[in-house]
C-alpha cells in the first residue's frame, strides 16, 4: 500500500492531446499507481498556451496556467511532464527543471533527437532522472528495452515503422484506395499527427525517433541531421498498386544498421515483401524488429500514436522517475562511448524499383536495360504496361550502390525513348524471414 501521506505531484507541461491521456490515466489508474509507486501522483499544475479554450482533463480548474516556467519552478511540484512539444521553450524549460533537481519526463522526439546529449549531460549533472520513453514508438516499451534488457547484446540493425500517421495513411491509400488528402485529415482529427503534419509526412517524425535508437542502440551520437529522409509524400497510387501486384506493400521505413563499423541511419518510404513481419502492421500501429548477435530478431509491436497509447508510456516513465525519486536514485544512462562514423547514403546497397513512362516502340526496353548495365546497375524483373502510344516499365534492380542508381536515374532521363522516370524507391528484401 502506498502511504496515505506520501504524495508526489506532477507539473504538466501541455494539456493537449498527450497531456489529456497522462491526465486521464492518472485518474483512472489512481490506486493501483500509488501502489506500484509508493506514493500518490498527483498533478498539481498544467502549463497550457490558451487559458480560455474548455478542456476535459480530471484535474480542478484552478490547476492551469499560462506560465510554464512558473510551473518547472513551483515548490509543489515534484516531477515535470514535458507534453508541450517543439524545440523551445520546452528545451529550456526542462533544462531549468532538471538543473533544480527535478525529473523529467518528455515525449519530445524532435527535442530528444537534436538536444539529447546535452540533455542526457545536464540529467547527468543534477543527478535526477530524464525519461522519454514516448518519444519513440507511443506506447510501444523500446527505449528500455534498449538501454536495459539488451545491453548486454550487441544489436546490429533496428528497422522499423516509427511514425503513426503514416502508417494510417500508407495503410488506407493501399486497402481502400483512399485519397491521400482525406486520411491525413483524418489521422489529425484522431489525434495521431503532429502540430504541423509535414512533420509526419515527410518523416522528419520518424528520423527524429531513427536518430534516437541509433543512439542507443550504438553507444553513440547520432541527431536528426544525421539521418537521410525521404517522406511519402511522392508514393503514388500507381506505386501502392504495382507494389501490391508484384508481392509488396510500401512503408516508411526508419532503419539504423552499422555497417564496416560505421552507422548507417536512413527513413524513407519502401517496398517491403508482404511476407516480412513488419508488412502486417497496420493502422496507427508501428514496430520495431531489431537485430541483435545473441538474442537474434525481436519485433516490438504497439500503437505509436495517440493520446491513451502516447499517455501509457508518459505515465510508465513517471512512476519509473517517482521509484527513484523516492529512492534517492536514478535509472541507467545512456553510454555515447563510441566515435560516430556515419555512411553516406550513396554507399547504401540495396534493391530499387524504377518506374519509367516510356513510348511504346521498338528498341526503348533495350535502350533502358544498356542504361542500366552501363551504370553497373543490374535489372532483376522487369514488366511492361502499355496502352495506345504510352507505356510503363517496371523494374527491380538486383542490390546495387545508391551512388550507381542515383547516376542511371539522371542517364534515364536523357533516354529518347523515356518520357519520365515516374517513381524510384528502395526495395528492402535483406533480412526476410521465410
Ligand atoms: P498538442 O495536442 O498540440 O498539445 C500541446 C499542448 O502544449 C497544448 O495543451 C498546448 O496548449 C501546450 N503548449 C504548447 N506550447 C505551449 C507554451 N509555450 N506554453 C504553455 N503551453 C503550451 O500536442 P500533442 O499531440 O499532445 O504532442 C505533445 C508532444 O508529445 C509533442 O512533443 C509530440 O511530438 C509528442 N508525441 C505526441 C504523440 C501523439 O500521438 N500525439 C505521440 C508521441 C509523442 P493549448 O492547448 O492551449 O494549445
Ligand atoms: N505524430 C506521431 C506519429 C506521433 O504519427 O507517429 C507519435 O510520435
């Protein structure tokens, strides 16, 4: 039983859609938490930008404000709950809560993903705790596991599907040909999306939470720069459905690998074998299939976005940092021991699928394949659609360098007989299992 006079309270910084689930579960789990934690949470304060917008938080009125610091600052708060998002002021904000002593508990990949090392330092430096286990994934459990379960392993590759809104999105436009524009709406009315979903659809979302397992998973510093990015913003209809016909489903892929001792970290959309485990997951749901030496494949499976999912990691990591605090501890920290050496994205092998609207005559398949042999790009399958005087080539590359295929694409534009090259995106078959 938790003491009846022990009480931690928690300042929130955000009351929107990740500050409305931490709140809710608080609530509803409020007996059992004390419990498991010993001690009573308690949110004591909620940092909101607009005073006068009506909200549906379990917690009296008299708990919000306007003014965030004020809240980091207050002596009746214990631990501080960063839900607000972007890079300022919820950096200094947390910088200011952990320099006095204060945990924090952040579901702030953009700022995990640019500022961590400096913020993993000033944790570090104040002795307390910096948890951000919902930066990654909502409401899967990777970070710990990471830092924790596996670190006595040496993982070699982690691939995964990072960013909700996406998946929604990829997942609908291939099941119910859905046009592109209605379900992102939709995925922002649910709640999935970013303040500004460009965030989403051009994975700098998912690059942010590659960034942070690449971290982890390496001993190392990698940021958001360091991540190469494409988003789905180009995967048409005419992909999702060639993808389909050939055995394959596109997905924004994050996948951080080290390869010949350096890290390679890369997000963007692929065609993926329907047999692969990650090709099943759909929705809102994202995933995580990490490599390890002695363990071998894991696949973490969960929903990555929303306000209970995302609010589940949040509060997991609050009774985490109240044990400690409770305890005069604080949990494990990240070991950045290792030199980074990154890979260009032009040293990537890998398979392609190339789109080409070509004419329909004689001799334009044999010009597109010399392109191709002349790049040392070597083609695996290819197909051909035509109707009247257009046509459409399809092709599979075998792995070849990223630099090579970046070089035929530029040759294949040139080509009399090839009116655009319509698509090209990576084609991620290594590591399938049967
Ligand atoms: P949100 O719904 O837009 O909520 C943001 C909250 O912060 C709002 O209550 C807003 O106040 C408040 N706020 C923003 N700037 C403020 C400031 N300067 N001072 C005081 N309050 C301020 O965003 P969210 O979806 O909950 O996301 C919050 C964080 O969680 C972000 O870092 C996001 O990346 C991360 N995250 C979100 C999800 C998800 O599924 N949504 C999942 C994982 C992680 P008002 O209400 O007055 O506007
Ligand atoms: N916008 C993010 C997503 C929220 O769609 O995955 C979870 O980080």
């Amino acid at each position: 039983m938790a003491p009846d006079d022990k009480v931690l309270r928690i300042g929130l910084l955000g009351g929107g859609t990740v500050g409305g689930g931490v709140a809710r579960i608080l609530a509803r789990e409020a007996e059992d938490i004390a419990v498991r934690t010993g001690a009573h949470l308690r949110i004591s304060r909620v940092a909101v930008r607009d005073l006068t917008r009506t909200r549906d938080l379990p917690v009296p009125d008299t708990v919000y404000t306007d003014d965030a610091q004020a809240v980091v600052d207050a002596d009746d708060v214990d631990i501080v709950v960063e839900v607000m998002g972007g890079l300022e002021p919820a950096g200094t904000l947390i910088r200011r809560a952990l320099a006095s002593g204060k945990p924090v508990v952040t579901a702030n990949k953009e700022l995990v993903a640019q500022q961590g090392p400096a913020l993993y330092r000033a944790a570090h430096d104040a002795g307390v705790d910096l948890a951000y286990e919902a930066a990654v994934a909502g409401a899967i459990p990777i970070i710990r596991p990471l830092k924790e379960s596996l670190a006595g392993d040496r993982i070699t590759r982690i691939m995964g599907i990072l960013n909700g809104t996406t998946n929604y999105i990829l997942t609908r436009m291939t099941e119910e040909g859905a046009d592109y524009d209605a379900v992102l709406a939709d995925a922002q009315a649910l709640g999935y999306a970013e303040a500004d979903p460009t965030a989403d659809v051009g994975g700098h979302d998912a690059a942010a939470k590659c960034a942070i397992l690449a971290s982890l998973a390496f001993d190392t510093t990698v940021t958001l720069d360091d991540v190469f990015r494409e988003g789905i913003e180009r995967v048409t209809a005419t992909d999702i459905r060639t993808a389909d016909r050939l055995g394959y489903v596109i997905k924004l892929l994050g996948i951080a690998s080290e390869v010949d001792d350096r890290v390679e970290t890369r997000v963007h959309p692929a065609f993926l074998p329907k047999t692969h485990p990650l090709a099943s997951v759909r929705g809102s749901f994202n995933a995580v299939f990490v490599e390890a030496d002695a363990a071998g494949e894991l696949m973490f499976l969960g929903r990555g976005a929303g306000a209970e999912p995302t609010g589940s990691a949040v509060v997991g990591d609050v009774i985490d940092v109240a044990r400690n605090l409770l305890q005069g501890a604080r949990g494990a920290s990240e070991s950045q021991h290792r030199a980074k050496e990154l890979r260009a994205i032009e040293e990537l092998q890998t398979q392609y699928y190339v789109l080409l609207d070509v004419e329909d005559e004689a001799g334009v398949l044999a010009e597109v394949a010399r392109c191709f042999g002349d790049h040392d790009v070597s083609i695996a399958q290819v197909w051909q659609d035509g109707s009247e005087d257009t046509a459409q080539l399809v092709l599979i590359t075998h792995r070849a360098r990223e630099g090579d295929l970046r070089t035929t694409v530029s040759a294949l534009g040139t080509l009399s007989g090839v009116r655009s090259v319509a698509s090209v995106l990576r084609v991620e078959s290594e590591g399938v299992t049967p």
